[in-house]
C-alpha cells in the first residue's frame, strides 16, 4: 500500500467518518396538533375537576368491568416515557375468582405479619387515619386486580438481553399513567402495595426477574362507599415559579 497504512488503521478512519451516518437514529415526523389559549386552559379546568375526584377506593362493589376497557387503559400504560424505551414491565390482570381468593389469602397473611408486628409504630400511626388494616377483602370482591412487574432485563432488538435503565421512574410513571386513564373512563382502583409480594411471582407465574411493584385493585365504588376525609396540599405548597 502506497501510504503505509495498514487495513486496521484505514477500517479505524472509516469507522470514525461513517460512525454519524451509522448511528443516526431513524425518525419520523411528530404528530402534534396545537390548541388555541382558550382551548387549553379550558382543558386543563376540567381536567383537573376530573383528577381532584379520584380517591382511592376500599369498598368495591361487584359489579364487571365492560370487556376490552382495561385492556385500552393499559396501552395507555404502555405508552408511558421509560428508560432506554425499554419498556421493562408486565400487567398481570386477575379476573379469575380463585387466583383473586389465592391473592386474597397471602397478602393477608403478609398484612397480618405487617400489622401484628412488622411496622414501626411510627409507621402504624402515620396510617392510622386511613384506618387500614390486615382485611382485604377487596381482594376478592372487586371484578379485577392488575398485578404490576417491573422487569431487570429485557431483549434488545440484537436478541441480546441487556440491563433495565430507570427501571423505577419508568414503572412509576406507567402505572400514573395507568391509574389516570381507569379513572378517567370511570373506574375507581385502589394502589395496594402489600409487602413483600413475591406471592405474586408464585400465584402468577411469572419469572424471579420480575420484581412485583405494586397490586392494583380496580373496579366500582360499592354503593355505601366511604373515602378517609383528607386534603390534598394546595398548588403554593407543592410547587414554585422560578
Ligand atoms: N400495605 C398496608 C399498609 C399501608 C401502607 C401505606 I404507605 C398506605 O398508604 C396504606 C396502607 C395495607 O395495605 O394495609
């Protein structure tokens, strides 16, 4: 070779200059549609009438749940901004009156450990005005339970399986996302994080990769249906303008 180079040196400077080309991502143009001033205060009024009327709900009645809505709600899940895009989570939904008994059953005996003995009195006292305790029967009575896993590892488009980024935020903001639209098309749910919940894995069969993040009860308020009379922190003291 004239230069002198050798073939890994050129294949280097290749490299180097294609490397832009190469690692462009593909994209596409945004869908995005702008709405007028009015428009979107208007929206946001009444968004947020919706959203100060979702409590979490401990009396369910029985009654099902039209087919296919959980399904859609939870693509609207799935849509949620995650780490990497890897989208390192799995919803077991728990229709089946036996797996719900099963469930039922082993979160009250972790409950009865938690309150027996387990939590901290400090713990017991913080709770103590929502007057929770080892009794779940919401378990069963509610038409479906919507069992949350978040994945340590996933498959890459390569086939290979790689680590999970953020795996916390992102099962966090899917389940928002979650619980904002089975609100929104008017179903009451319930964030029921009994602890541990590896019974979980077991019940549902689901691989020990899989860490069990949270048990959502969802369904209809029971008629008699009461909520903890509680407040919410007003705008000024969660946020600042800067
Ligand atoms: N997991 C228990 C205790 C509990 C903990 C928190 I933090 C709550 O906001 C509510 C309950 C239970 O479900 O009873």
């Amino acid at each position: 070779m004239k230069s002198g180079l050798s073939a890994a040196v050129i294949e280097l400077a290749l490299r180097a200059k294609y490397r832009i080309l190469v690692a462009m991502p593909k994209t596409i143009p945004l869908c995005f549609e702008r709405v007028s001033e009015d428009e979107m205060r208007s929206r946001s009024a009444s968004l947020l009438k919706v959203m100060k009327a979702r409590r979490s709900v401990r009396a369910f009645s029985s009654d099902l749940i039209p087919e296919g809505v959980i399904e859609k709600c939870l693509e609207i899940a799935g849509r949620a901004p995650n780490g990497a895009n890897q989208q390192a989570w799995h919803f077991a939904v728990v229709k089946s009156p036996e797996v719900k008994r099963r469930i039922r059953e082993a979160a009250e005996a972790e409950e009865r450990e938690f309150y027996g003995s387990r939590a901290p009195q400090e713990w017991l006292d913080a709770l103590d005005h929502l007057g929770t305790d080892a009794q779940k029967p919401f378990l069963e009575k509610a038409p479906a339970l919507i069992a949350i896993f978040q994945k340590s590892k996933v498959v890459d488009e390569s086939g290979e399986e790689v680590k999970v980024y953020y795996p916390k935020e992102s099962i966090g903001l899917a389940t928002g996302f979650l619980i904002s639209a089975l609100h929104q098309v008017g179903l009451a749910t319930l964030t029921h994080t009994p602890s541990p919940m590896k019974f979980l894995t077991e019940i549902l069969g689901r691989s020990p990769s899989e860490k069990p993040f949270l048990l959502l009860v969802v369904g209809y308020p029971a008629e008699d249906c009461e909520v903890p009379d509680i407040t919410k922190l007003n705008l000024a003291d969660i946020s600042s303008t800067h």
